[in-house]
C-alpha cells in the first residue's frame, strides 16, 4: 500500500522490506517443502511455486478491475481480509516436522563448507540470475507495455500475466512429467528452452 501511495523514498523502503520479506518466506518454504518431501522434492516444489504463480497471474487483471472501476481505495480492506483468511489457513494447517534421517556413525566430523562444494557458487549464481531475472522481466514487461499501449485503456495491466502464467504452466507441467523423466534431462531441456 505505501509503495503506490508514499514518496520515492518510501517506495525504495516497501520495496527494501518486501525484497527482505519475500528473500526469507520463498527461501524458507522451498526448504522446508523439500525437508518434508524427500522423495519427490522436484514434485512438491513445483506446486508450492505453482501457488506463488496464481497469484503472480491473478493480481495484475485484480489490479486492472480496480482501477477501471476506480476501486483503488478498497484495496485496505482486500489486504486486511487476505491477512485474516492467511491467519485463520496457518491456524488450521497441520504442519508436521521433517523426517529425520538416521544419524551417521561419526556425527562429529566437520561438514564440507557450501563453498568446497564443486557447484556451489555456480547454484547460488544461477539462482541469483534466475530470481533478478524472473523478477525484472516480469516488471519490465508491464513498464514495456504501457509504453507501447495506445489510449487510456488498462489492458497493458494485464501483460505480465502471460509472463508469470508461462511459469504456471510449467510449474504445473512439473510433476506430471517427472513421473517419467528424470530431472537432469528436465533441468537440461529447460534451460535450453529458455536459452
């Protein structure tokens, strides 16, 4: 709310406190779906990343409604309810620990630093790239199409939608396919689609 509303000033903070909020939520949340789902953790990733996508996709045509309609100021009460239903959905969530795995023999011995890890920094980069990617083109997106747009319509809104409805389907085509193909060759064929 304080990101359309405020100053430049304001904007940098919303942005500095969502970038911060979402960098611990999405971070969390893949670990911690991962931990509970060691068998089939590409499986369960890409739904829980298939919930973050609908929304990604739903907002910008919520956002272009409002607008049209000059609906601006019920937005407050849109995110005071969405808090509550958010409130009310961990209450009645079960969340179960992880499966502990059996200890080794020798517990004690140091764990190898992310560093000595052969592919480490090249993960941490690719998710780097992949996140400021995903995060810019889908903003660039908009910024491009209302560039581009003629009249006063509210149609440019909707442009990032395609973007992030993309992702969707391929978050949704995830699990379904990694029940007969192995996730290198899934990994290896996407990256030289989006290539």
């Amino acid at each position: 709310l304080p990101l359309g509303m405020g100053s430049w000033a304001v904007g940098l903070l919303s942005v500095f406190g969502y970038g911060i909020g979402l960098g611990f939520t999405i971070a969390c949340t893949n670990l911690w779906v991962s931990d509970s789902h060691p068998e089939k953790r590409s499986a369960a990733l890409s739904l829980l990343n298939f919930g973050w996508g609908v929304g990604a996709v739903v907002c910008p045509f919520l956002f272009a409604v409002l607008h049209r309609e000059g609906l601006g100021g019920t937005m407050a009460p849109a995110l005071a309810t969405a808090f509550v239903l958010v409130a009310l959905l961990l209450a009645v969530l079960p969340f179960k620990e992880p499966k502990k795995e059996p200890e080794a023999a020798d517990s004690s011995a140091p764990q190898p630093s992310v560093w000595s890890v052969r592919f480490g920094p090249v993960l941490g980069a690719l998710f780097f790239l992949y996140v400021g990617t995903e995060n810019a083109l889908g903003g660039w997106v908009a910024s491009l199409a209302k560039r581009n747009s003629v009249g006063a319509g509210t149609l440019w809104m909707m442009a990032p939608s395609f973007f992030w409805g993309a992702l969707l389907v391929g978050r949704a085509l995830a699990p379904a396919v990694l029940r007969y193909v192995t996730e290198v060759r899934i990994v290896l064929g996407g990256l030289v689609l989006a290539s």
